[in-house]
C-alpha cells in the first residue's frame, strides 16, 4: 500500500471511528437519542483534523531526524575507525613512514570533506568537523614537522622521544570526535 493510501485510510478510520463512538456513548438502555449537537460535533472534528496535522506532521520530522542520524552517524563512524587504526600504528611503534602518513592524511581529507557538506546541507554545525580536521593536521605536523625532537631519516620518522606529546594528541582528537558524535545524536 502507497504511503498516501495509507493516511487517507487512517483518516477514514479515523473518523468512522469517532462516529460509531458517538452513536455508541448516545444509547440510553437501547433508546438512541437523535439529536445532534451540531456545536460539539464540529469542535470534535475540527479537534480531530487539528490532531491529525499535529500527529503527522511530528512523524514527518521524526523520521526525518532518524534517517538524518543513520545517514551521518556511520560516515563518522568509519573516519574515527580509520583514525583509530592509524593511532594504534603510532602507539605500537617508535616510527612510522612519511609515505603513510601522507595516505592517512590524503584519506582523512578525503572522507571528512564530504562529511561537511552533508552538515552543511542539512543545516547542521559543522564546526567539530574542522575541529578534527585542525587536531589532525596538528598532529600531522607535530610528528613531521620537528626534526630535532622526531628525526627523519630514509623517509622513516622517529618519534620515541615524543611519544608522549602524541598520545596526549591524538587524545584531543578523539575528544573532538566524541564531539561531533554527540552533536550527530543530538539530531534525534
């Protein structure tokens, strides 16, 4: 049954239903009354069509909200996957190659920059977005960008010595992804 079918079939129960309610509460041990009182019926049904818009019309933006929240929730989902992955490589070792740090890099700019113009589209905040965009590129440089403390060579990059500085990193990270997770549960 098409979905428009199936609200002009709720509406006619509806109102078939408040009809046989009303001829059912008039019986007076088995004496219909026939009189009509036209004021009551009319704010009974202009109530009923009022109910009916109100009903529908929060339907419509629940539902909106949930296909909103199960659209968004899992692209965010498999970023924060990804960047996981590539923290744990950075906890596990010692070192890591440029070349890879430039494809995680190259991955997150490609997956989180769709992600923002789905929350743009939809009018939502965006900004725990470019949050974990910055934090990511900060630790990006933070780990490329200082020869003295995390020195390269043979295109390998060695960051024991600031192995500390990088957790505490990539913990923001994952602080601003708890953001915009929350700001995505938010829609519902």
């Amino acid at each position: 049954m098409k979905k428009g079918n199936n609200i002009y079939f709720i509406i006619i129960s509806f109102i078939l239903g408040i009809f046989s309610n009303y001829i059912i509460t008039q019986f007076k041990y088995f004496k219909v009354d026939l009189e009509v009182n036209l004021v009551e019926t009319v704010i009974s049904l202009i109530t009923a069509v009022v109910g009916i818009y109100i009903a529908t019309s929060l339907n419509k933006f629940h539902t909106r909200s949930v296909n909103l929240h199960n659209y968004l929730q899992p692209k965010l989902d498999s970023i924060w996957i990804s960047f996981t992955n590539f923290n744990s490589q950075l906890v596990s070792k010692d070192f890591i190659e440029i070349s890879e740090i430039a494809r995680i890099t190259k991955e997150f700019d490609l997956n989180i920059e769709p992600l923002k113009q789905m929350f743009s589209s939809f009018n939502l905040n965006h900004e725990c977005l470019n949050a974990i965009e910055v934090e990511i590129e900060s630790l990006v440089k933070f780990i490329t960008d200082n020869p003295k403390i995390n020195p390269i060579s043979k295109n390998i990059v060695n960051y024991s010595a600031s192995s500390s500085e990088i957790k505490r990193r990539t913990n923001l990270v994952n602080e601003k992804f708890a953001l915009a997770i929350k700001n995505i549960n938010n829609i519902v």
